[in-house]
C-alpha cells in the first residue's frame, strides 16, 4: 500500500469525525475502522498508527487503545509485542470456521425471504445492481464491497439485529481474506454472477433452490480461500 492510500483512507476517516463527540466510546471508534475494513480500505498486515488515528477522529489515546483491544478480540487487529498494532491476517482455520457460521446464519435468513417486507428483499437486489455497476465501471474492489452489502442484506431477512452486528463482525474478518487472493477481478468476477442467480430464484419463488445456490456458492468460494491462503504459504 502507498502513502497516498494509507493517507486516503484516514482522511475518510477524519471526515466522519464529527459523529464522534466528546461522549464517543471506544465502541464507536471500534465501529469506523470495522466499516474501513469492510469497505477494503484497511488491508491485512497494516500498521495502526496510534498517533495518526487519534488525530484524525480526535480522541483519547485510551478510547483508541480500548477500540484496538475489541477489535483484537475480534481477531481484526494483532498486538505485536514491542511493535505496534497490525491488521491481521486470517489463517485457513479461520476461514473454515467463517463459512461454517455463515452457512448456519445466512441460509436460515434466506428461508425468510416469502415473509420479509418488500425493502428487505430491494436491499438484496439493491446490492446485486451495486455491484453489476462497479463491474461495468471496472471497479472490482466497489464489486466486493457491494458482495458485502449483499451479504449483509441476506442476513438482515432474519429481522435479528444481534444477527446484523454478527455478520458485520464475520464479513470484516472475510473482507480481509479477499485482500490476500490478490487480484480482486480475478477473485470476484465468478461470484457476482451467482449473487444475481441466488436472486432471480428467490424472485421466482424457488426459496428452497436459492438456499441450495448459496450453499453451494460457500462450498467454492471457502475452497477459493483456502487454497489460495496455502499457496501464500
């Protein structure tokens, strides 16, 4: 990553400070850089900069220590004794075990599909076009990113904000894994299309087929991660 990118995407940052207040926790500060990671503007193996943060959403350094600490708990950062705070790098163990929740969450979501309101099931067509969009723009990261609103809209069928919060925890953990299969049109150009056909049988009533269509799309894109994780070995 450049100076100009780690510089970008800390100005973005420092715009939004204004939600942060005097009365901001370190669970809000945590909530920017998880909604950085998942938007693909902080990488794996990046390097924190306390001071650089702490001035761009002016706070504390101890509100900004707390937010490192939870996110670390949520296996986003790493302390490395005597060096700082890294992104960290999900591991094959950590992807298996990713998918397995997400089968668990997002299939059971999807069954929800003939009960929902009809701005529940926009938002899952909604983050298909997203996509479309950034691909016909040659966007492929804006492509993942909106894989990610995708995801997030099957989950929100469940009407479970517990559930939300959740899959925003597990998908930044994913978003991190996207980054080390390297080429994001590469790795994301087969999967849009299957978020589109997961889709169109849901418009069609086939629930039970679209759940099938996203196990599926699991099954290839946990193997996708895996093997290409072991390569990077």
């Amino acid at each position: 990553m450049t100076t100009a990118q780690a510089d970008g995407w800390l100005n973005a940052l420092a715009k939004d400070r204004g939600d942060l207040d005097r009365s901001s926790t370190a669970e809000r500060v945590a909530d920017k850089l998880r909604t950085s990671v998942l938007d693909g503007d902080i990488q794996p193996g990046q390097q924190l900069n306390e001071k650089a943060l702490g001035e761009a959403l002016r706070v504390s350094r101890n509100t900004l220590r707390e937010a490192f600490r939870l996110l670390t708990h949520e296996r986003l950062l790493v302390h490395e004794y005597s060096k700082g705070v890294f992104v960290r790098r999900p591991d094959v163990p950590d992807i298996v075990d990713l998918y397995a929740a997400r089968r668990v969450i997002e299939c059971g979501a999807v069954r929800r599909w003939p009960h929902v309101e009809d701005d529940d099931r926009r938002a899952v067509r909604d983050a298909v076009a997203l996509g479309l969009a950034f691909r016909e723009q040659g966007d492929w990261t804006g492509v993942g990113t909106a894989n990610v609103k995708f995801h997030q809209a099957i989950t929100a069928l469940a009407g479970s904000a517990r559930l939300d919060e959740e899959m925003k925890r597990l998908l930044a953990e994913v978003r991190l894994a996207f980054h080390v299969m390297g080429d994001p049109e590469e790795f994301h150009r087969d999967y849009l299309p299957l978020n589109q056909s997961i889709v169109d049988r849901l418009d069609a009533g086939e629930v039970r087929q679209a759940e099938e269509a996203l196990l599926t799309y699991f099954d290839r894109a946990e193997n996708h991660l895996v093997t290409g994780l072991r390569a990077e070995r």
